[in-house]
C-alpha cells in the first residue's frame, strides 16, 4: 500500500485552496432541468475536465443531446479498476427569497459554536461530495506521482433532471466505463460522527398530469356549478392515491416488495433512529406515511407517491373569480424492491384516466424512471472501504439504507453490470433541493482525506 | 314625456364618437385587484369625472382607502331621482397568450357575417356596459338640454377586488347618494335577441386559505412519506367540500335557502334554456353539479363553492423531487336566499381546521362578501323599463336570475334602502374574466338607445 500519511497531509495543508477550487465550480449555475441554464452547464463541465486534466488525468467534455458529460482517465496503477461518478448539475434555486445568501455565491460561515459550513446550491448535492473524490486523487497525484488504482471518473449533469442522456451514453462506451466496480458520492453519513456506507436505494419515477375541461376560463359566476372544474377534478383524484392509513392505492402498486429481512430490520433498529428528532428539525413531529411501518422503514424500505407541485387558475395576488380551463401536478414516485417504473406509470396514468368525469380529459408527461437497488454486501471491497471510513471517522461505518433515488446505481448494474461503493458525507440538515443548502466544511475535508483512505485500501 | 325621436336618432349619428369615447376608457389598465395597476385605475377614474362634467353633470373623483369613486350629479329634472351603477375596474388579463389581441388595445372587429364587435379587457364588464348610459344621458342633454329625469352617477373601481371601500363610502355619503331606485348595468340579455331585467343575484365571498407543515421544503427522496405533504392534505380537504352528487358537505351550508317558488321554476322553464348548447359553447357538455337540481337551477339558484386557484411546490419546467413547506388555494362561494356570508365563512374555516393532521395548520385570508338579492317587481319601474326594453328591441323583455355575485346590489338595499333595476347588454360568449373579453357593437349601440328609452319611461 502507497504510503497514506503524507496523502493525508497534503490533504491537510491544502485545504483552503481545496474550497477555493470548489468555490469555481459551484459558481456555475448548472440548473439542469431549465433550458435557460444550459451554458451554465457547459461551463461547469469544463471546469471540471480542465481540473482533471490539471491533475494529470485524461479528461474530455463528451456532448450528449441533453447536458455534456465528463469522462476522465488515469489508468496508469496496478490496482483495480475503480470508476468514480458525481453530478454536476443542481436542483433549481426557487423559492429566491427563503435563501439567506445569494445561492450561487458560495462562502464558508462559521457558527457560534466554531463550526463551519459551506454555503450555496449544490455545495452538498453533489458538487462539494464529488470534489471530496477529486481532491483525494490530487493528493495522492501530488504526493505520490500514481495513484492506488486504475481510476475512471465519470461526471454528468442530468441527474436532476431525469439523466436521460447517460443510458445511451453508458450503452455506447461501455468498454471505456465498465470497471471493477463504482464508487459514487452522492450520498450522506448515518450522523455528524457516524460514516455510512449506502447499501439501499430507492427508485423513482416522475409523471406531469394536467387535466383539461372547458375550452377556456370561465366567470365563475356565470358557469359555476354548471361546468366542470378541472381543480375539483384534479385535487380528487389526487386525493384518492392515498387511503386513511397512508398506502397508496393505485392497482398493482406494491406489486414486486418483499418484506424487509429480519437481519435487516434487526440492524435497522439499532441504528437507533429517532424520528421525533429527524422530524423535528423540520418542525414535523409524526410520520405521515404508512401507519404500519416505523418512519425509518417508511424511507428505507417503502415505496411513495408524492404530489411535488401543483398549480391551476388564478395564483396572483387578490381575487380572481375564475374556473380554469386545467389544473396540474407533478408527481413522483419512489420504488422499492422489484417495482417497475413503467408498469407503475401506466397503472398512474389509468387510475387518472378513469376517475375522469364527462367533459375531461388528462394528459400526461413523464419522466424517465429507475428502479431500486440492493448493493452485495459481501463483496470485500464492502469491508475494505468500510475499514478505511471508521478509522478516519474513528466511529465504526454504517450499512444504511437510503430514501432517495440514484438511477446511476441501476444503469451500472443493468448496462455495465457493475455494482457501486455508495459513500458519502451529507448530513440530514444539509437542505439539498432546498433554500440554503450547505455542505459541512468537516464533511468536505474528511470526505477527502475519507476518499484519500478508501483508494489505498482498495488498491492494497 | 320628452320627445324621444330625437335622442335616438342623436345616438345613432354619434355611434362612432361613442366607440372612440369607449376606447379612451379601455385603454386604461384599471385592474383594482393589483396594487401595480393603482395608477391606471385613478387614471380611468378621471376620465370618466372629465367626460361627465363635459355632458353637463357635477362629478368629481372622490378618493377612499382603496380605488376612487366617481360621483355625478344632474338633479335639474322634475322627475324621479334615478342613481346609475357601475364599475370602470377590470379583471387581471392572465393567461395573456390565449388572448388574440393585447387586452387593452381596443378595436372594433368585423365577423364573416357582417357582424361587429368591440375587443378588449373591459369592453363588456364592465366599462362598455356603463358607458351605454352615459351615452344615453349625453344624447338627452344633447337633444333637450336636459334629463327626463334626476340622475346621479356614481362609479366604483373596487368591484373585481372584493369592494372594501364601497360601503363606508355609501354610508358616508347616505343623503348625497340616497335616490329612488338604483339603475345597474352590469348584467346580460337572455340571449342576442332579448333583453332582460335581472331579478335574482347570487351573493357571494372569498376565501384564500394556505395549508403548513414543514418549517421549509424537503427532498422528496430524504422525507418522503415521512413528512406531511401540504399539497396532499389541501388537495384532500378540497375533494371533500363537494360529496359525489355535487353537494357542499360544509355544515349548515344551506341554511336560510327556501325551494325555489312554482311561478318563478316554471317561468324560468319556459324560457327554453338548453345546457347542451350553454355548455356546448365552452367545450362543455354535462351539467357538473347537483345532480337534483337543473343546470338553469344550478347556476341562478343554487350556491356554489369553486376553487379558483391552486397552487405549491414546483411548478416550473421540469421536474422537482420536493415535498414543500406550504400549498394554498383560493376559494370562492355564491349564495343564495338568506345564506349569510360570514356564518359559512367560519364554518368553512372550522371545515378545514378540523381535517388537519398533526403537524399542520391552515392560514385564512378571507374577502369580504355579499348576500344573495331578490328583486320587487311589483314596484311600477320594473314593468315601464320592461316595456322600454322590449320597444327597443322588438321582442318582450324576460325576468332573469344571473349567476354572478353584483354585491352593490345588496348594499344599496341595506345602507340606502334602495331597490335596482338591472339592465343590461352582455351575452353569454363575451368571455368576461376571461381571455378575448369582447361587446358586441349592437349592444353597446341598441344599449345606450334601450337606456335613453328606459331614462324617458321612468321620467313620464
């Protein structure tokens, strides 16, 4: 094994050129899902080649038809064949006004307990966590000259917004991509002192519905009662997904879910999660799913759906005495176990359908989906990066699991047939796709010198 | 009686001067609901004082808490004291890309079939509909010198905005505004043929009501299931104020209505109202409410309760994995017979704070409201307008109820004690509130001969 000491260090004294370079990148305002912020994206995918390529990896910037992704290179080392992947893109900034600093002006505060965070969009999801990866291969470039593995690093810019361009382009490089195994970051610790590898992950898939009644808004006064309104329809239907005891009732919804193991439910539990705690920081106090599951299994191991947004008529300021021409929603769903997302979509799209009354019809958008995934344990590179967390954490590492979804750990396993090493240092409160979001200043530092560990011990 | 030949003869040389006058009106952007439109509701306000003291009357352009009043007086007559009605504020124009034309560029536009009408945000409700009886009074002074009968004018900005300044203004002013009847023109014709004196209105009020629960937004993916939804809950309140015959399940909802009267049912009967083709016109082809009762019944004397707006979450382009702190909606009710406003308005706050789960809680904005009208057509004025109308347009004047809340209605009766004669010109397909809002030239051209008719019946 490469000598890790001084790679730590190294780690250590260049720390806050480390932030200043993670600084650059979150400067860009790479909104995926917005068509206003596509060069925002491009500019952050160059960024980051022209870093690695600094590094001493071979990097390009490979357009796709949506956002460009990244692809690096240093396969130079004997070790294994480790392929690293991050996003780039971040969720949009709405609402601007609940945020107490410019989102895309980043800066490190210090609270009153001496604690420092970073602060702006995607400083947690994901650009903080994949610069954690980037700055231990610096170091151990810088210290070393190699490093412990053959390392492949892969970045794109879609996962906020359904990543459709990565299947075709996994699909059409898979010799280049397919390696021993993925690490990726993108990720959270079990607690501030506790490291977590993710073993757990829920799927997802997201549907647009609008539904559509008259040909035109209509005076409420002169037409109210007599004609449909398509938010009475919509907020009904929308009603109907959940019952009393929070299951959902599409027909075949929980098809595919096995119950959780007991081994699992057995460590889940000593895990000793508070939800009172969790919730609370959040101003909630009860879980709001399903009764008979405990709030930690309801996101671990249960499928949702969740309404996301929702909007029709008149949403101004004062009174509009208006019944709309349509109303809609976004919808997303989490998948556990064997759930398929299509099959779910279509089983969405006819339980709307047919709850439509006369007059109404219902259009549909979807997003592309993933499955769940489950990651095989008793591969030894587990145990091996496992050891490496707890000694720099000095706490034992967790396997966790994880509410939400990385279709990337999919399309590895199912294109590349590769399973993936899911560490990462968010923590809970760190508000990602929220106002505010930051990234521990701790999580950044030791989820480097945390990375810097995990490469020497899986090229050992 | 004076002669009336003359008058309409003037009206019809002075047609074109008529419609440029409308235009200049139009052509403020007097949308009271909207603080950024102030300037523009003041500005249409002193146009009407300057265009009325320029026929003769003694206006002025009072100021109150919210939008001005304009006032008018021309009591030199020997006949009764007649106090005309309307308002010169608009409905916001969104959604501004449905609309063929900008909405404050008015035009005159000819159909395939010769026939003209007039375009624009206000052209119908309410601007076009108060300016036939301006132009009436101009034609008599023009012909006479004088009115057949006293008038005072009084113009309200406040009626799209919930009307808050109207009633301590009447109050204010009792002496000055108390006259024998209230001429209104802010209703429609039966149809394009036959004109109409509406009898019945619907009372009504608003509420804007926003569901909390999570101290900010959350990833949907971390917290789903978990965390109260705000969207789920509202939309799950909302389904349940209507049961599936198209009933309001709010408690006492209709207390105070009495079963509409035989002679009333069967005259409205007899008016031969088909839904297929009401409804038809709008895309539309079912009757949506109770299912007991009529679309006629359901639109002139049944009460309502209609969302009007949604919205919470993401609503931008895309997709947002977010479950957010808050979701709301605006709620408007129409009454009928004895409802009282304020009585269901806390029974629907009672109706939502009742079904909130733990960890939420509702916010109320309420908007003030009206109660439902009846009118006395016993007193004499009703049948000599009647004939007026049905002398103008060659086909016996009807008896109608309408749908829309005109709360001044109520008002006049309660701080003035003073009955009104609705009259007025709009059709059903004007698209009032609605995008391409239009009048049709006919009824502004035969609406200001119908009051210069109506003005000479009541002064004989």
């Amino acid at each position: 094994m490469a000598d890790l000491a001084p790679v730590l260090s190294h780690l250590d004294s260049d720390a806050d050129q480390a932030v200043e370079r993670l600084f650059e990148l979150l400067r860009c305002q790479s909104i995926s899902t917005d068509p206003a912020y596509d060069a925002e994206c491009q500019k952050a995918a160059e960024w980051l080649a022209t870093d690695l390529n600094g590094i001493g990896f071979e990097a390009r910037v490979a357009e796709t038809p949506g956002q460009p992704i990244v692809v690096a290179h240093d396969l130079t080392a004997d070790g294994p064949h480790l392929m690293f992947y991050g996003h780039y893109d971040v969720q949009p900034v709405d609402p601007l006004n609940l945020w107490d600093s410019e989102p895309f002006d980043p800066a490190v505060r210090t609270r009153d307990d001496g604690s420092r965070y970073i602060s702006g969009r995607g400083s947690s999801d994901d650009k903080g966590q994949l610069m954690t990866f980037v700055e231990a291969c610096r170091a151990h470039k810088a210290v070393h000259g190699a490093l412990p593995c053959k390392v492949t690093i892969l970045l794109e810019g879609e996962e906020e917004s359904g990543g459709a361009s990565l299947p075709p382009f996994l699909d059409a490089n898979r010799d280049e991509l397919t390696a021993d195994i993925a690490l990726i970051c993108d990720t959270g610790m079990w607690d501030a002192r506790t490291p977590a590898i993710t073993t757990m992950l829920r799927g997802n898939f997201a549907e647009e519905v609008t539904v559509k009644a008259a040909s035109r808004d209509l005076h409420s006064g002169m037409y109210g009662s007599a004609a449909a309104n398509p938010i009475h329809i919509l907020t009904r239907i929308l009603a109907e997904i959940h019952d009393g005891r929070g299951k959902v009732t599409i027909p075949g919804f929980y098809d595919g879910i096995e119950p959780l193991p007991n081994a699992l439910k057995e460590q889940w539990e000593a895990l000793g999660f508070d939800h009172t705690e969790f919730l609370g920081d959040v101003g909630l106090s009860e879980p709001a799913g399903e009764t008979a599951y405990t709030a930690l299994e309801q996101i671990w191991s249960r499928p949702t759906a969740e309404v996301n947004g929702i909007w029709g008529g008149y949403t101004g300021a004062g009174f509009k005495t208006v019944i709309p021409a349509e109303a809609s929603a976004k919808i997303s769903f989490r998948l556990v176990g064997k759930q398929d997302p299509e099959t779910i979509r279509a089983a969405f799209r006819e339980f709307v359908t047919e709850r439509l009354p006369a007059d109404c019809k219902a259009e549909f958008v979807g997003r592309p989906g993933g499955v769940a995934s489950v990651m095989p344990v008793e591969d030894p590179a587990f145990e091996k990066a496992r050891g490496a967390l707890s000694d720099e954490w000095e706490t034992e590492a967790a396997f966790i699991g994880e509410g939400g979804s990385i279709p990337v750990v999919g399309l590895f396993k199912e294109i590349l047939d590769m399973d993936s090493l899911l560490i990462g240092f968010g923590l809970k409160d760190d508000c990602i796709h929220s106002p505010n979001e930051k990234y521990e200043l701790r999580s950044f530092t030791k989820g480097a010198r945390s990375w810097a560990r995990v490469l020497a011990a899986l090229g050992a």
